[in-house]
C-alpha cells in the first residue's frame, strides 16, 4: 500500500508541475497587454510602463513565472488586475457558491443514476429497461442549458417556486441558498445523471455475468441478493471513474448555467477574467480546477484500491 500511495503521490506532482508550466506559457502566448488595456486608448505609454512594473509584467517571464508558483505553495495568488484585490479572496468568494453547486449536482446525479442503472439492468430487454434507457439517451444528447432554460420557464415563470437567478448569499441561510442553488443543480445533474446510468447498467450487467455471481446464486442466492451482496461493489468500480470525471467537468464546466441563473460562481469569473484580460486570475483558477481534477483522480485511485484489494498489490 506504501509503494502504491508513493506512485500515486509522485504522479500527481509531476503531473501539477507539468500542468503550471503548460498553463503560464499559454497564458504568455495570449495576444494583447492587460496594462495597454487597463489603461484604454487615452493611456499614455509612460503611464502604460509605470503600470506594468506595478504589475510586475516588465519581469523577465521565468522570474514571473517562479514568483507565481512560489505565491500559488504560500498562498498568495497575487492581486487581481480588475478588481485590485487579492485573487484568493475572489477565488474563495466564488468558490463557496461553485463547490456547493458541484457537490448538490453529483449527488442528484448519483442518486438518480444509480437505481436507474441497476433496476434497468436488472430487467434487461424488458419494456422498463428499455423505457429507462431511451430516456437517458434523450437525457444525454439534450444540453444541460435547454434543461436549464425549461426549468425556469417552469418553476420560476409558471409556477413561481424558485426564483429565476440570483444568489441571497450564505448569510441569507442554508435553505434560502439551497433553494437557489437547487435549479441549477438539477439542469447540470440530469445530464451526467443519463450518462451514469448508462455506465452503471452495463457494469452490472457484466459483473451478473461473472463465475462468484453464478456460485453464489447457485448457493441459493436470488438474483438480487447476489446482485447487492456481491456484485454492486465491483460494479461500482467503472461508475467512481465518472463520478470522478463528472465532478470536475461540473465544477469547471458550469460557465453557461451560472450565466443563466446568475449565479456568481467560478465559471463567471473565469468568463469576466478572460474578457477583461485580467490573466493572473485566469491562471489561477485554471491551475486551481487543475489540482482538482488532479486531486480528484487520486481519490477515485484510492477508491479502487479500497474496493479492488488487487491493485494495492499491484495487480
């Protein structure tokens, strides 16, 4: 298990060292000067200068990019070129409306994907597995800003039980911002959700198939019996994977929905940055999206050594 969480360890530094290197030199290449455009047409080339060494921009870009990494470990992520403020305070700002909206979606995902999958499984070929599975193709082939858009026409404009957009805020209260939050999760869960489900039948359908799943039922087992004392925890080891993949694409990939609803999240920010060329914010939520997925796939690597002994041993 040592040499396991070593490779593991080892694989997820070079793999952050790699990623901050490719990161900066794409944001270098990037046309266009963030203190020319700061300081708009009537700016004067002195006062464009004087702007760039305040901003450290003059720097050779090794020294920039070694100031920035060393900032990233302390945690100083620089000051914004924008707002003028700190970016770890715009970053934490924005994450404690994005992570909660993340981690809302995967659950509703999970908890609709999961039953879906092993009860359309569990009646393959019938008119329920069918039934199931032609609307989680439907689910996986409609954008998530459609769902987005009908669900406000819905509850918000029709129905009038949510609010169309906005965020009160968490000193507003738990329930208050749940309920803001619980449109958006849903349009970005029952995309994901169809495609969980999708993975999770064909993983049980191929653990129902395997040699322990027939001795057991030949033990006296039922089929579901057998199905939930012994084959849902393999099956689940193909469906952590896109969890995993799932909760980085929602945490980086809710730019359109967090337009929609309004919500001030860090898709928003990415969007308002790259529009108002302020890079080091840019570069900084990048990098940060970045380690989580990094992060991420480490955890989902321990999950498969937890639920498959077999790879601590190399296997």
């Amino acid at each position: 298990m040592g040499r396991f969480l070593l490779k593991r360890f080892l694989s997820l530094a070079i793999t952050l060292i790699v990623a901050t290197v490719i990161i900066f030199i794409m944001i270098e290449i990037v046309p266009g000067d963030p203190a020319a455009y700061m300081m708009g047409l009537s700016g004067s080339t002195e006062a464009t200068e004087a702007l760039r060494a305040e901003l450290g921009l003059n720097l050779d870009p090794w020294e920039r990019y070694f100031s920035w990494v060393g900032g990233m470990i302390t945690g100083d992520f620089g000051i914004s070129y924008t707002y003028r403020i700190p970016v770890s305070e715009l970053i934490l700002e924005r994450t404690l409306v994005s992570v909660p909206l993340t981690v809302y979606a995967l659950i509703l995902s999970t908890l609709i994907a999961v039953p879906v999958g092993v009860i359309s499984a569990s009646f393959r070929g019938r008119f329920a597995d069918t039934a199931l599975m032609g609307i989680a193709q439907v689910g996986v082939a409609v954008p998530n800003f459609w769902f987005a858009i009908l669900l406000v026409l819905l509850f918000s404009t029709s129905l009038g039980l949510f609010s169309a957009g906005g965020f009160p805020g968490w000193e507003a209260g738990f329930f208050e911002c749940l309920k803001a939050l619980t449109l958006p999760a849903i349009s970005l869960a029952l995309p994901q959700a169809a495609i969980l489900s999708r993975v999770m039948r064909s993983s049980v359908l191929e653990v129902m198939n395997e040699d322990y799943i027939r001795t057991a039922r030949a033990k006296g087992l039922s089929k579901r019996q057998a199905l939930i004392r012994h084959g849902l925890r393999n099956a689940m080891i193909p469906v952590l994977t896109i969890l995993g993949l799932q909760f980085s694409f929602l945490l980086a990939g809710g730019i359109i929905i967090e337009s929609i609803f309004s919500l001030p999240g860090l898709g928003r920010l990415v969007f308002q940055s790259i529009a108002q060329r302020d890079l080091i914010v840019v570069q900084s939520i990048v990098t940060l999206l970045v380690f989580a997925v990094v992060m991420i796939t480490f955890i989902v690597d321990l999950l498969y050594a937890w639920v498959d002994p077999r790879l601590r041993e190399g296997g």
